[in-house]
C-alpha cells in the first residue's frame, strides 16, 4: 500500500468552482495578449545579436571598471558603442557595437571584432576578452525568419497532434490559448527588456511544449469524464476535471519552477534571460490550463460534446 505524498496544494475532497470565473479569465487574458501585442510593435522587442547583427563583446577586469570610462577607450579607438554596460559584477562589462556600412561583409566583420578586443586589452592591463562574438546584417535576418517560422510550425504541428488525439474543440481551444500564452511572454520580453535572440526562441518552443503537455493532461480528464459521466453539464464536469488534475498540474509546474529557479538567480548573461522567461512561460502556461483552456472548451463544445449544459 503506497502513503499519502507529504505535500498536496489542494484536498483531494475540495471541489473548487473554477468555471464561475470562466468570464473574468478570458476577458483578462484577452485584454493582456492585445497589450502585449501592441507592445510588440511600440516599442518592439530588444532584439539581440542574432537578429539585428552586430559585434557583442564581453569582459573580465581586474578591478571594477566604468561604462562610461569604457565608451571613452572606444570612442578614441573610433568605434561607436551602441550600449555598454555592466553584469553580473562591476567587473564584468557587456559591449554591445552596430555593424558598419560593409558588414555584410565577413572580413569587415571580423576586422572590427578584432579592432575592438585590441583597443580593450591594450587599454586595460589584465582584462579578459570572455565573448567575442559577430553577426552579419543578411544572416541576422535569415535566423529571425527561421525563428518566427520555427515558432509557426511548432503551433502547426501542436493542432494536427490535439486534432488526431481529441475532438475538434480540444484541439482550437488548446492552439487559441496557446496562442494567448504566447503573445504574453512576448509582452513579457518587451517590458523586461530582455534581448530576444535564438535562445529565446528555445524558450518560447519550450514553453509551448510544456503548457500543451499541460493542457492534454487536463484535456484527457476530461474526455475520460465525458464518457463516465454522460449526464453530468459540462460546466460541472470541467469543474471536475480540473479539481482532479489540479494536484498533478500544480505538482508538475512547481518542480519545473524549482528546477529553473537556480538558473534564473545564478546562470550568468547568458542564461538569466531565458530561465526568467521560462519561470513566466510556467505561471502563464499552469494558469491558462486551469482559467482559459477548459473555458473555451465549454464555450466551444457545449452544444456538441454535452447537450443542456
């Protein structure tokens, strides 16, 4: 005989009302994705190096060193700093450089990458050039396509798999709100500022994933209800459904939290980004499984799946 689990977020008698608030839900999260969107186009996303091409370069001092003092080195080596600044520590500093008339070119490229790294070294004894990293104009717009088209696929692929699995209405309602969880992160990207880059598309692809695992856990509860209980409305039986799956739901999203939470706090320049929007994805993605997905399942499917509800 298997104990009880120590932790449980909810009694396994608690019959929680969720649908009452189906309205509120979807009003709210409708309101968010259309900020998010006009966010998205006023003022846009922080793009990174990947999409708007340019020179990042990264350093390790001996001592604390000054973003302004830094943008004198290079103003007199004649290289124009889009952004410097500091992270992590006041030691380590990030030099963010615009391409030059010619940076389609691979050799202009790579003469500034190592123009720059000269300048800071011979400037500053004992500094450490960490990355130095460039991307061309025409490349950093092929990968930006790529990105898009890999986020445009995944949902494709997400609704011919819910379609082929369940009924129709699973499978519009799962992409729609997908589709919500999605415009919110990217609201998300363009208020914290994070650059938005290759590796943010990983996360995006990766929320997308987990909420749809999500979503189908909940969305099998209540297929398998439909069949065990043929007269129940289907407002009660999304009620339950969700109260029987809110455990493994909570469960689940809290130890993918905990797991990325170290990543967040600790994982340096590189992975603080992702890791943070990952840590919204899940909030976002757990939430919208419980207040906007079965809502628009009732509004979609209460004709068709359960009559007189």
């Amino acid at each position: 005989m298997f104990s009880r689990p120590l932790l449980r977020f909810v009694r396994d008698d608690r019959q929680i009302r969720f649908m009452r608030g189906r309205h509120a839900g979807l009003i709210i999260s409708a309101l968010l994705s259309i900020a998010s969107v006009v966010l998205f186009f006023t003022p846009g996303l922080n793009l990174g190096l990947d999409f708007r091409g340019g020179v990042i370069v990264e350093t390790h001092s001996p001592t604390a060193e000054d973003p302004a003092h830094m943008r004198e080195i290079l103003k007199a080596g004649h290289v124009n700093a889009a952004s410097v600044q500091t992270f992590g520590s006041p030691q380590d500093m990030r030099i963010a450089i615009n391409l030059p008339r010619g940076g389609e070119d691979e050799h202009v490229t790579q003469q500034l990458v190592d123009h720059v790294r000269t300048i800071i070294v011979q400037a500053i004894p004992g500094v450490q050039i960490q990355r130095a990293d460039a991307v061309g104009g025409s490349v950093s717009s092929e990968l930006f396509r790529d990105g898009v088209l890999a986020l445009l696929f995944s949902l494709g692929m997400i609704l011919i798999y819910i379609w082929f699995r369940f009924e129709r209405e699973f499978a519009l309602s799962a992409v729609i709100t997908l589709v919500l969880d999605l415009t919110k992160t990217i609201g998300f990207l363009v208020v914290t500022r994070f650059e938005f880059d290759l590796v943010m598309v990983a996360a995006l692809l990766t929320i997308l994933g987990y909420s749809t695992n999500d979503k189908v856990v909940v969305y099998d509860r209540v297929r398998e209800n439909l069949r065990k209980y043929r007269t129940m409305p289907l407002r009660e039986l999304l009620d339950l459904s969700i109260n029987e799956t809110l455990n493994r739901t909570l469960g689940t999203s809290m130890t993918v939290f905990l797991a990325a939470l170290p990543l967040a706090l600790f994982g340096g320049s590189t992975l603080t980004g992702f890791a943070t929007v990952m840590l919204f994805g899940i909030v976002v993605g757990t939430s919208s499984s419980i207040f906007i997905a079965a809502p628009l399942l009732l509004l979609m499917g209460q004709k068709r799946l359960r009559r007189g509800s």
